[in-house]
C-alpha cells in the first residue's frame, strides 16, 4: 500500500482563508457565535455533549516555568 500523505500545513492555511473571507465583515460577536456553532457542530458528530461556556470568564494567564 501506498502512503497517505497529508498536508497539514496547507490544509490549516486553506481553512483558515475561507473562514477569513467568511467572516472578515462579521462583528466580533457573530464571529464568537460562528465557532461556537462549528464547535456544536463536531461535538454532534463525535457523539458528545458540549461544554458549558463562561462568557464572563477571561483568558487565564499563561503559566511560567520554572
């Protein structure tokens, strides 16, 4: 059998053009509502319930190392 080569790189690039030109026009909060239903969507797909989400939660800082 032959290898499956997969271009990983490209595809991320690919990905994230389209969703770019889908949503350069978009507010900030109808781009937040597009990935939460991307997310919605595979959770669906891969036969898990979703996580909540605390809009009011900030981004934790990053941990240092020692």
């Amino acid at each position: 059998m032959g290898e499956l080569k997969i271009k990983s790189v490209e595809m991320v690039r690919s990905i994230r053009d389209a969703h770019y030109e889908e949503l350069r026009e978009r507010s900030p909060q109808e781009k937040i509502a597009f990935f939460r239903e991307k997310a919605r969507t595979l959770y669906a797909e891969l036969g898990r319930s979703e996580k909540p989400l605390d809009d009011s939660a900030s981004v934790p800082a990053a941990k240092t190392r020692r």
